[in-house]
DNA sequence: CGCCCTGTTGGGGA
DNA sequence: ATCCCCAACAGGGC
C-alpha cells in the first residue's frame, strides 16, 4: 500500500539497512518505471553512490545519493520494496544492488509505480513543491493552516483530502477513517465546514494517520523477507471497505458511494448528509451505493 | 472459460 | 477550479 502509512513504515524500517551502503547497481527491469529516462541512463547518474540518507516527503521515497543526487520512488497503489536476497518474486521491476550484499527489489504487479531522477536539492525541492503540500504529520498541519486550506473550496472535502498538493500523504482509506472520526460527511463542501469541525478534521487526520504506522510498524518486523508480511491490517479500518457493516457508534449500515472517483464509505447517520441535494434526475436524489449501474448520478452534481 | 467490475494513485485533458 | 478517464494488471462475481 502506497498510502502514507506504509511508506512511513519503510522508510523506517528500510532506511537502517541502505543509509550508508553503496547502490553498486541499479537494474531497470521495466523501463515504464524511470521514463522518460532509459534505465541506462538512471544507472548512470545513481550506479556506485552511496546512500546518505532514506527519507519520505508525502508518498514519496527519497534516496539521497552521494553527491546530491535524489532517487525519488513512488509505490503508488501496488509497488513494495522489499529487501533480499531471497527467491525473485514475481512482478520484480527495479533491482538495488548494494555493497554489503544485500539487494532491494521494487516489486509492483500493476506497474503504476515510478522512479524519478533528481540532480541537486533544488531539483528536488522543485518536484516535490510541484506536487506536495503540507506533512500532515509536522509541526506545519495547524488548525490555521488547515481553515486557511479550506476557505472558499467549494469541493467535498473527499477529494479535498485527497489532493496531494494541499495535505501531502492522505489516501484513500485513510480519508475515509478521519472523516468518519471527525463525524463528517465526505460530501461536504471543505469550504463550508465549520472552524470547530476542520479543527477536529485535522486532528482525527493525524489520529488517522498514526494508527495505520502503529499496525503496519507493528506487522512488518523483517524485511528480509522476500515475500513480505501479510498483516490483518485492514482488520482496524473502522468504516473503509465495510459496506453494510455496523458502525462501531451506532450500529447504523455502513454506506458506499462513490466521491472524487474513489470507492468511499461512511455511516449515514454519524456523518449527516450535508442538505437535501438537488436532483439532476429524479431518481439521483440520494446517495446510492456505486454497485448501482446508474453511473449517470456522478457526485459532482451535489 | 470469458466478461465485467473493482482498486491502496496521480497526471492530463476537458 | 474541478472532475473524468486512463495507465496495467489481478482477483472475484456471475
């Protein structure tokens, strides 16, 4: 899982075995992963440097090559890194060779996964302003700085905490589980929530955010493993993927719908509807489970 | 067996 | 400013 989270968990769990080693070699097995670089030329810029340093900013891996030479990963929904030597599992993308032998193998079925090649901080700090706003997880991510994010945003605050550029590192479950503890209602427009609801939206983000690096830290112990840990941690999701389940508050019918393109759920009666919507056809009144064929009841019409 | 739908993400086009 | 589509693949339901 590429959600903050799991990438927070690599990044601590990973970065004492590569901080300080050499990446002898780096092997492109997918050239999708660095274009539009060619592996050849990836492995030019990064073969024989030595990793200073393995850090994260939003869902992005940075390994800070000798030289000022940034590797920037990205796991997106399906990519894994995983530590070996070990058998080759399958779907292997990107081999790091290091110099006490041990290897990193990017693992990704779906292939969504990328590489991207930075010379120099100012390269870097470019991409990644480019893309990512505040850590939700720093001294930044204050009650102000969230209310100053929302005023005016007409959008349901879903998709708001969605958008990597304004809060870097939420994703999709982990939306779901904040808004459903802040007790709002995905379809809200972020501009129209209360100070006191965006002040409690900022804290269960946080909440949110720790819990899922607290189970993960907790499952993933050993990443020697070349296959990986299959944790039961989706068993602490408290409303995602739990559809017509019973809310740990009410006991009311978890609700799926779909909001910013993303499968979302909610309990319809902790996190209140935001008005009567408008109907653009008789039938679209209400929010109706995606499983409905009626695709035409798009939530960009509430 | 095949078809259809879904999905942990983000960029680009509309 | 905002949203849909798509990338590429696996797995499940029918």
């Amino acid at each position: 899982m590429p959600e903050l989270p799991e990438v927070e968990t690599i990044r601590r769990h990973l970065a004492p075995h590569v901080e300080g080693r050499v990446l002898e070699r780096l092997e492109v097995l997918d050239e999708r992963w660095c274009r539009p670089l060619t592996p050849r030329q990836l492995a030019d810029a990064t073969d024989g440097r030595r990793v200073e340093r393995l850090s994260r900013r939003g869902k992005y891996l940075v390994f800070e090559l000798s030289d000022e030479v940034f590797l920037l990963v990205h796991l997106r929904m399906t990519g894994t890194l995983l530590l070996g030597p070990g058998a080759r599992p399958a779907h292997a993308r990107v081999l790091f060779t290091l110099d006490d032998g041990h290897e990193l193998v990017f693992v990704d079925p779906r292939r969504f996964g990328t590489g991207e090649l930075a010379l120099g901080a100012e390269a870097r700090d470019a991409f990644l302003a480019a893309r990512l706003g505040v850590e939700p997880l720093g001294d930044a991510f204050t009650t102000t700085h969230l209310r100053a994010l929302a005023r005016g945003v007409r959008a349901p605050i879903k998709g708001f905490l969605l958008d990597q550029k304004r809060i870097a590192g939420v994703g999709n479950i982990y939306a779901d589980e904040a808004l459903f503890r802040a007790r709002i209602h995905p379809l809200r427009p972020a501009g129209k929530l209360k100070p006191a609801q965006l002040d409690a939206l900022r804290a269960a983000v946080v909440v949110s955010l720790e819990a899922g690096i607290a189970a993960k830290g907790a499952t993933i112990d050993d990443f020697r493993d070349p296959y990986g840990v299959q944790g039961s941690f989706q068993d602490q999701f408290l409303v995602h993927t739990r559809a017509g389940e019973p809310c740990p508050n009410c006991g009311t019918h978890i609700v799926k719908i779909r909001a910013a393109g993303r499968g979302t759920y909610y309990c319809p009666k902790c996190q209140p509807a935001p008005r009567v919507r408008r109907a653009r056809a008789p039938q679209a009144a209400a929010a109706r489970p995606v499983s409905s064929p009626a695709r035409s009841a798009r939530t960009s019409s509430w």
